[in-house]
C-alpha cells in the first residue's frame, strides 16, 4: 500500500494542487452566494430560483464549473486531512488512514461527475 | 559584567540518567556576547562536563546549532541581547540526544548522502575538452541553494522531519535540487526518482519553517517545492519520452 | 512543555556506541508561535472535504428537481450550515492568502524552456485570478449577469 501511495503521489499532488487553487477561487463564490448570500437573503430571491438555477447549472460551462467546485476541494481536503493525521503523530498508520482518505475523494469525484451529468 | 542571566540547560549523561534533565546555571555575562559565548563560559568557569559543539564562532561551519528558547538557532550568531534575563537552551529538536547538548548526526548524513549531491554525467568529459563553462546566469539558478552549511537547522523546525522518519528533509532536498539546477550536472532524473521514492518530496506540507529558520537564507521550502513541480514534471515526461536504461 | 517526535525521528541505520536520548518535537508544534498557521492550514483540509460533500448534496438536490431544490434551499437556512458557510468562509480566504504567498518561491528558475515571471508578478496574477474568478462566478449566481 506504500508502495501504491507513492507511485501515486505526482497524481494526487496535482489534484491537490487543483484543489487548493482552483478549488479556493471557486468556493469563495459558492459559499457567498450559494451557502451565505441567499439563505441570508442578501442576493434577489429568482436569483436561485429552480429554472434559473437548472439553466446554469446544465450548460456545458455550468457543468464543469459545478464538477470542478465539488471535486478539486475534496483532494486538497483529503490530502491535508491525511497530514492533519500525521502530524497528530499518526505517521504510522498513514498506509491505513491515506488510502480511506483518497478514496473519499475518489467516490466524491465520481459522484460529482455524476451530479452535474444528470442535471 | 555585572548583568546576570539564568540558563536552563538541558543535560543528559547516558551513563547515569534515565532521561534528559534541566539544569539551570545563573552567570555574569557581558553585554557584547553571543549565546554561545555564555556556553563557552558555563563550561570552562563552571561546570567542565557540559557538553556542546561549535567550532568557527562566525557562523560558517554549522556545528553549534540548538534550541535556544524552543526555536532552532546558530548560538554563535544570536546575541544574548536579545533574550530576557531567562533562556532555555535544548538540544536540536527531531534528533536522537547523544549527550547534553549534542545530537546523533550520522541519520542526517544517510539522508543528505541519499540524494547523490555531486555531479552525475552520463559520460565523463575527457581531460583534454577542457572544464566545464557556466555562465553567471546558469550558477544563478543554483547559487542559493548551494549557500548551506549543513548546520540542520531546518530539520529541527520541521514538523514533517518530527513525524516522518523516513522523509529525506529540507536541507538534503535542497542540495540535490541544487545539482538538478546545475547546468554540469545530467543526474536530474536519477534524483527526481529519489525524490519521488521512499522519504518523498510530497511529504513537505509546505509548512515553510526551514526557511523562517535558516541561518544562511538559502530558503529550503523554496527548493522542496520547486523540487515537487520538478519530479512531476520528470514524472509526466516519462510517458512521452522512453528513456534508455539506467 | 515540548512532546516527543516520532522515535525514529532522525535515527541512523546502525546505531551508535552508547545509548540516545529519543528526539523531541519542536516545542511549539503544533498549536503554537508559527506553526499555529501551519497546522490550522492543514486542519482547513477537514473544512474542504466536508465543504465539498455539502455542494455535491446541493447540485444532486438540483438534479432532482424544483421539490428537492426548495427543500435544500430551506435546510441552508439553518444556523448549523450558516455557521459552517461562514467557517469555510474564512477557511478559503486564509488558504487562499497563505497559498498564494507561498506559491511564488516554488516555482523552478525554469520550467521546460518557460522562465516563471518574478514572484511579485506571480503573486499578482494569482490575486487577479481570484478576484476574477470569485467575483465572476458570484455575480453569475448571484444573478447579476446572465
């Protein structure tokens, strides 16, 4: 399994990379608008309204935003959980705890794909 | 000298104690003094079994490297001045203590060996075609991260060195991403899969403290993780170009 | 109080002649001095995955028409998500001003036959790239523009 984990380091760096760039820029709009402004009520009601929204979110540049948005911050996040962990002294058992972590964001890439394919 | 200072040392004697113990010495000291000439002093008026290593005072030869107040210093470089009227001094965090003050060395050296720091050539260059040119430029590129004085500074802030033995460590990265910078050298692909082996590059977390601690500025997190985008980069190459056997 | 390293922290292969005291982990990690921003940077990690899993739960709802939407409209009003929103919040904008510090210095003197701008302009770009993004995106789904 360490051995795994370090054939696939280049890979999962990178997607951690996405995630701490690209996911950053995208969530700080998100969690405005999306997870503060309208449940606060300080973006226009229709502005998420349901066809409003559909319509965004279904076009082709929606769909990737969307996908990008879900997946890139669950790489960073399981990568720096993964160091949480270590650095809790958990070093030791990072063959366990890595793998768990990575695939969360494996599973959450897939169904992140799915999402926005079924809009 | 008619200042005074308390000292709280750390001292370990493997023949008699169990554990690290703090002693605490209370001494003149004279306003123009580093911390190590404070050592010096508590050595050879005080107590002649307190034991530390330095050896150039000028901040060259990296032996005197300690915990001053819990944070990894050059005790020839800091002045006492800049202490209150009470210092710790421990020895380097992340190491094995051999005694008092003084760490086990030889795990650094595996590791600082591990990156092959010398230059690599596929074909050795005849003595008759001469030395090898480089431009000013091209030892710009480099020149930094060739300022080290290996004195592990920076293994001692590193939380990754404190929790992950096998990682191979700021300032040995920092080297043998020096040698890849180096336009003599032709070993790059050979340490870039050093670096992504056992010990990997992708340990760092870039927490960025072997640099905030490095005596000489050679800024090691810089070469860690430039050396990252570097071993991806040898990594992704791999796939277009077969490379011959090596 | 410092607490031990790992105890293979720094220890050779073959060991020395006489008996080591086991290494010690730098005395203000983790939650002290600078290695606080460290190691909150990394916790953020946690506030990622998580904040991930809300937004796949919010586009699934999308997925499932006008009835899903609305309720998942409604369960964003509770204080609980408010509250993680405003953590995740400050969690991005801190990842983001510690990442794009950082980011510049890692960048290799050359990159194929690409020689990265200076760090300045790197750190600049990345500035602008972010008020480009977050702002754009915001605007769009905040109806401002489309």
């Amino acid at each position: 399994m360490k051995h795994l984990l370090l054939r696939l380091e280049p890979v999962i760096w990178l997607l951690f990379g996405g995630g701490i760039m690209v996911g950053t820029m995208l969530m700080t709009a998100w969690i405005a608008v999306v997870g503060l402004g309208a449940p606060m009520g300080l973006v226009p009601a229709d502005a998420l309204a349901f066809e409003r929204a559909h319509a965004l979110g279904s076009s082709l540049i929606g769909r990737i935003v969307l996908a990008a948005l879900i997946a890139l911050p669950l790489w960073k996040g399981a990568h720096h959980t993964r160091h949480v962990f270590i650095d809790m002294g958990g070093a030791d058992r990072d063959a366990l705890v890595a793998p768990v972590l990575y695939l969360l964001a494996i599973a959450g890439t897939v169904l992140a794909i799915a999402a926005v394919v079924r809009l | 000298m008619s200042e005074k200072k308390t000292f709280r040392i750390t001292r370990f004697d493997p023949d008699r104690d169990e554990a690290p113990r703090t002693e605490t010495y209370e001494i003149p000291v004279d306003p123009d003094w580093k911390v190590l000439d404070a050592l010096n002093f508590i050595k050879d008026e005080i107590d002649g079994s307190l034991s530390h290593r330095w050896s150039c005072r000028m901040a060259v030869c990296g032996s005197c490297g300690m915990m001053v107040d819990g944070k990894p210093t050059l005790t020839c470089k800091k002045a006492l001045s800049e202490y209150g009227s009470e210092i710790s001094v421990e020895p380097l965090a992340n190491f094995p203590v051999v005694r008092d003050l003084v760490v086990e060395l030889d795990g650094f050296m595996e590791k600082f060996e591990s990156v092959k720091p010398w230059i690599i050539r596929a074909k050795e260059r005849a003595v008759e075609e001469g030395t090898h040119r480089q431009s000013q430029a091209e030892l710009e590129e480099f020149k930094q991260f060739s300022m080290c004085i290996n004195c592990m500074l920076c293994y001692s802030a590193c939380p990754v060195v404190a929790n992950e033995p096998e990682f191979i460590g700021p300032a040995a990265i920092a080297l043998g991403h020096r040698y890849n910078l180096d336009s003599r050298d032709e070993g790059a692909h050979e340490r870039n899969e050093i670096f992504r082996g056992e010990g990997s590059v992708f340990s760092c977390s870039y927490a960025n403290e072997c640099s905030e601690v490095c005596p000489k500025s050679v800024d090691p997190a810089a070469a860690v993780n430039q050396a990252k985008i570097n071993a991806v980069i040898d990594w992704a190459t791999g796939f277009v170009v077969t490379r011959g056997k090596e | 109080m410092a607490r031990a390293a790992h105890p293979d922290a720094m220890k050779p292969k073959s060991p020395g002649r006489t008996r080591t005291a086991p290494p010690m982990a730098p005395g203000q990690f983790p939650f002290a001095g600078r290695y606080r921003a460290y190691t909150l940077f990394d916790w953020t990690g946690i506030i990622y995955l998580l904040l991930g899993f809300v937004a796949l739960r919010v586009v699934w709802a999308l997925g499932n028409g006008e009835g899903a939407w609305q309720s998942i409209q409604g369960q964003l009003e509770n204080p609980l998500y408010l509250a993680f929103h405003i953590l995740s919040l400050v969690s991005v904008i801190f990842v983001g001003v510690r990442f794009f510090r950082l980011f510049p210095k890692a960048q290799p003197p050359r990159i194929g036959p690409l020689k990265p701008p200076p760090g300045p302009v790197i750190q600049a770009a990345l500035y602008a790239a972010w008020v480009g993004v977050a702002g754009g995106l915001a605007l769009v789904l905040a109806g401002g523009i489309f």
